[in-house]
C-alpha cells in the first residue's frame, strides 16, 4: 500500500512540466523537426482569419465627387425583393426599371446596378450570392449571367420548350376566331 506521500510524488512525476516565459512573437525551434512551409509565428497562427470575407461582386472604383446611394432609393429597390421562389427574369424587369431612374453624371450605370443588386436579394437569394467565390464577378453581364443560371438554368428552359412544342388540339376544342 502507498502512503500519500509516495502518491503525491508520483502525480508530480506524472505532470508535464509548466514552461514559463513562453514568448509567442519567438518562433518555436525544435532538433530533428522537418521545417513546415508556413513560418508564421505561434501568435500569427492563433489570430483569427482576416482573408475571405470580400464580397462576390466587385464594384469598380467611382470617382466623382459627392456620389452616395440615397436611402429612398435603396428602399425602392428593397420594395420587391427575390427571395429564389419568383421569376427571375421578371425580378431583373423591375430592378432594372428602378436603377434607370437614378443616373449620376461621372457613375456608370453598370456600377450603381452592381452597388445595389445585393439589396434586392432576401433569404436563399442572399444565400446564393453569399456562397459565390469572393470577387467572382466583375460586371453586371457576369451578374446577369450567373442570376439567371441559378434561378431559371437551361433544364427549365428546354423543359418548357418542350412542353409548348407538344401543345396540341383536342378534337373537343373548337378554334373560334377572336373578335380582334
């Protein structure tokens, strides 16, 4: 049987050993460890990410002078949102309706669209655009193009051509002549 004293001198040994002073600005230098790529120091690593967070589009530089984006206007925009459950083309419609009612002299228009897109999109839209690879899309043909491949993609295009082309008469339907 052990006495508490040759216990506790066993948990001592078993104890790591507490390091003091231990400087995470100085690299740590190890014998006989293969030097990793990364030579980041222990502080560095431990810091949270600060790259990735940029947004999908990128909007080109604007330089006039005085150009903001007024809050009615971002209201307007805000007023028919698409959340991914409505027609896509028809969404595009009325934001491009909207954003021709604003022009600024030095702004293309292409930029003002780019700028206030994000804020016509609510729930799985904005998911949608969250998602994209960070600066993945430089113009509003880019937008445009990608918008619509995720909301109405050539599978739904071709189911319903198909669907019109194999419209046909029923021998019950009589084609009456319109009066216009």
């Amino acid at each position: 049987m052990r006495t508490r004293s040759q216990s506790r001198r066993r948990r001592q040994q078993q104890t790591l050993p507490v390091v003091e002073n231990f400087d995470l600005e100085e690299p740590i230098v190890e014998q006989n460890v293969v030097p990793m790529a990364d030579n980041r120091t222990m502080a560095q690593m431990l810091q949270a990410p600060i790259e990735g967070y940029e947004d999908a589009i990128v909007v080109p530089p604007i330089n006039a002078n005085n150009f903001e984006l007024k809050q009615p206007l971002i209201n307007l925009v805000q007023s028919n949102k698409f959340t991914g459950r409505q027609d896509p083309h028809n969404h595009l419609r009325f934001f491009n309706k909207v954003t021709s009612t604003f022009r600024h002299p030095e702004v293309p228009n292409t930029s003002i669209k780019l700028l206030l897109f994000p804020f016509s999109l609510d729930g799985e839209a904005r998911d949608w655009l969250d998602k994209e690879p960070p600066r993945s899309i430089l113009t509003w043909d880019d937008l445009v193009s990608k918008f619509i491949n995720q909301y109405f993609p050539p599978s739904k295009t071709t189911y319903y051509r198909n669907e019109i082309i194999t419209f046909y008469q029923k021998p019950n339907e009589i084609h009456q002549k319109k009066p216009w």
